[in-house]
C-alpha cells in the first residue's frame, strides 16, 4: 500500500492506463547483472519539492510554461508514481533550534525498504537526524539539493556527510538539483539517477538547415525544465544568438532557484542553473555546429 502524509497527494491518487500508481514495489535498474529495486522516500518543504513531486508523478498541467500546452512530455513516460514509497510534507511551523528531531520526523518504518531518501528543504536539525534514520532503514543514499543557500549550510553538509560515511550510505548536497551528475565513486546514487532520468541534463539535438530540428532529452533536470527547454528550441537557428535564445528558454519555465549570492559558488545558484541548462544544450549538439554558432 502506498503510504503518504500529505493531503494533497492522498487527494491526488489515480489510476492511468490500466496501472496501478500507487503499488509499493517500484521499477528496477541493473547494477552489475543484478536488479535493484529503486524505491524513493521524498521529504520535502516548499514550492521546489512539490515541483519535483509533480514531475516524477508527470502530473498533467503541472507545466505551466506555455500558454497553450503543447503535450511535450506525453511521448517520454516520466510517471514514476509507482516508484514514490512514501512522501511526507515538513510541518509548516517548527522551532528555529530543535533539541529533539526524532519526534517531529515521520517513523523509521515508513522508510523500510527504501533505496534512496530525497530531502528537498528540510529544517536542518531534521536533515541531520535523516541520516542516521536513513540508515537505520537500510536506504542506500540520501539526496539533499540545495536550491537556496540557506537550505543546508556548508557545515550542515559536512556534519551530514561525514555521518553518511560513518553509517555506509552515499549522501549528496547538488546545488543545484541539476548539477548532481554520475559519478564513480557513488553507484547507489548512480542507481537514483537513471531510474529517474534525472539530474545534471543531457540532450541530443538533431539539426536541419541551419536550425535545430529536435532536442532528444536523454535525462531533465529534476523539476522537470530540460522538456519545456527542448520543445521550446526546436526550429531556432543556429547562429550568434543562440546562447540568448537558449536563456530565454531555460528562463521561460521558469527556475525558482535563489538569486542570493551563494558564497561557495560566487554566484547564484539560480544563474549557476542556467549555466548548466545552456551547456548541456551545447554539449548535445552535433560536431561541427558547436564552432559555427
């Protein structure tokens, strides 16, 4: 049974297709020969993590991009419902200093099973209690996106981080979402971002007459912009204006990242969005095309 705390996605549940959105068992990635179940916890405060909520259960009209929609993400089967375990929503109002996490944060057996625990803009004392009940749980990797500096702080990552490795799970701290990328050395996490199809974008574009003809999106960013960013490129030329236009695009979704500045990055972490939109856009395209624009 699929289990959930928060109103509106008890309200939301729904059948599509003959399938059953809800079932607890998930879909599979391959490691080594191996099928792992991918189940994800996702606890979660704010706009941004109902955002990538939507996304992942590829609500319809969740996109609010254009004025007439266009249906972009209907061919890419993007509902992972199934795959949801359990979602809870952090209470709106909370102490600023909290001596006792375990007894605002939900009950370890709501995360049994769970392969991967996504905490999107969490009260920091809550994130740092989440890893221990992470691990308590048997998941095999905590997310933690940080789309405003405020939401995990450097010593809080590190605090975090430190604990992960000491309890055996992989734990990251992208910032943003977007720029969590594959990498050797975290294979459950790995595991997370290709069930999904998210994380740092990559796109292959198709190019016809000095135009772009197609964007295949091979994975989108997690609040889902990499679609609305491909369907919206396709038929713009290919010339000097094409890292404006690309803006425009990436721009238009919108990204809700901050504009504070984030003293790690010297910039904002909403800029830093668009740089990685623009480069994968530019990374994707065919040899040759690169040099002329």
């Amino acid at each position: 049974m699929y289990r959930c705390c928060h109103d509106e996605v008890r309200g939301a549940e729904r059948t599509r297709s003959g399938r059953d959105q809800w079932n607890r068992y998930g879909l599979t990635e391959k490691a080594g020969g191996r099928a792992v179940t991918v189940k994800v916890a996702l606890l979660y405060s704010g706009a941004y993590g109902l955002k990538v909520l939507r996304h992942l259960r590829d609500e319809p009209g969740f996109c609010t991009g254009c004025e007439v929609c266009t249906s972009c993400r209907a061919d890419h089967d993007l509902d992972f419902s199934s795959s949801l375990a359990f979602i809870w929503q952090q209470p709106e109002r909370l102490p600023s200093m909290i001596e006792d996490p375990e007894r605002y944060l939900p009950a370890d057996a709501n995360l049994a099973g769970v392969h991967t625990v996504l905490a999107i803009n969490l009260h920091q004392d809550l994130l740092l209690a989440l890893v221990d009940q992470a691990a308590r749980a048997g998941a095999k990797a905590l997310i933690a996106p940080v789309e405003d500096p405020a939401w995990v702080r450097p010593g809080v990552a590190n605090q975090a981080a430190r604990r992960a490795r000491e309890l055996g799970i992989e734990a990251a701290f992208p910032k943003p979402f977007c720029a969590l990328g594959e990498d050797a050395a975290t294979p459950a996490i790995n595991q997370f971002l290709r069930h999904f199809r998210i994380g740092y974008p990559e796109v292959r574009v198709t190019t016809r007459g000095g135009r772009i003809e197609k964007v295949e999106v091979k994975r989108s960013s997690p609040c889902g912009c990499a679609y609305f960013m491909a369907r919206n490129l396709e038929g713009k030329p290919i010339d000097e204006h094409l890292v404006e236009v690309l803006a425009q695009a990436w721009h238009g979704y919108p990204c809700i990242a901050s504009m504070a500045m984030d003293p790690q990055l010297k910039d904002t972490i909403l800029h830093r969005g668009g740089y990685i939109h623009r480069d994968a856009v530019l990374k994707g395209m065919p040899e040759g095309t690169r040099e002329k624009r």
